[in-house]
C-alpha cells in the first residue's frame, strides 16, 4: 500500500520544476556574489537531478537514492551548507523531501523532521515562506 501512495504523489512532490525555478530566482535576488550565485545555482540544478532520479526510480526505492545530491554537489559547495546561510537551509529544506520519501530504511528514520525542525527554527522570518512546500510534502505543517 505504501508503494502505490509513493507512486501516486511522487511525481508532483518530486519533479517540482516550477519549484526549482523559484529557487534559482531566489537565489539570483538574494546572491550577489557571482562566484558564489553559480555555487548556489548549480545545487538547485543537481537538486533537480534527484528529484527527477527519484521520481522515475523503481519501487522500492535504493536507500542510496538519498545520497544523490549530496554526492552530485561540487566539494568546494560543501562549505557554503556548513555556514549555515539562509539560502544553503532552503536547499536542504527541499532536499528533506527526498528523505522523507525514504523514511522507512532505519538508518535514515527521522532525518527529514529532524533538519526541518532545525531548519524552521533558525530560518530568518523573511524566508520561513520558502519552507512551507517542504513541510506540506512532509506533512509536518500543522507540528511545526
């Protein structure tokens, strides 16, 4: 049964292009160091990428699928998600879409409403807005 409810929504939660696209506006409005807005901008594209991986995955889902996008982003990008920036948590915020899709491996239980518990509360106001996608396909809306 959780198959079938996987497949039903998985390809409006997961290859959210016109979300994407926000992100990439986002990014280029609230960046602007260039080095630094190409960094950004080539997450949300590699975000992309295991979106659209997990949309098109066989059931049931590889656990490894969670570790499509951090291995697709550029090492010296790392450090941008390490400082914490506004722009750096709303990837991740999206990216918990992806864990929770795998929720069900052990070693992967939790970590999706952990970082968007951590996430949301260390968000700036102005951009707690930008969460909310996350948090409806997660379905923590109404905990957080």
């Amino acid at each position: 049964m959780r198959t079938n409810a996987y497949r039903s929504d998985r390809n409006t939660c997961l290859a959210n292009e016109p979300r994407l696209s926000d992100l990439k506006n986002l990014v280029l409005n609230q960046i602007s160091e260039p080095e630094e807005q190409v960094k950004y901008l080539d997450a949300v594209d590699k975000l992309g990428t295991a979106f659209r991986f997990m949309s098109v995955a066989k059931q049931p889902l590889e656990p490894g699928a969670a570790f499509v996008w951090p291995i697709l982003l550029q090492r010296d990008t790392i450090h941008l998600f390490m400082q914490r920036s506004p722009i750096s948590l709303l990837l991740l915020a999206h990216y918990c879409v992806i864990l929770h899709h795998l929720d069900g491996y052990w070693f992967l239980h939790g970590w999706y409403k952990a970082l968007l518990l951590e996430i949301t509360e260390i968000m700036p106001s102005e951009l707690q807005p930008w969460v909310l996608w996350p948090k409806n396909v997660c379905g923590l809306v109404d905990l957080l």
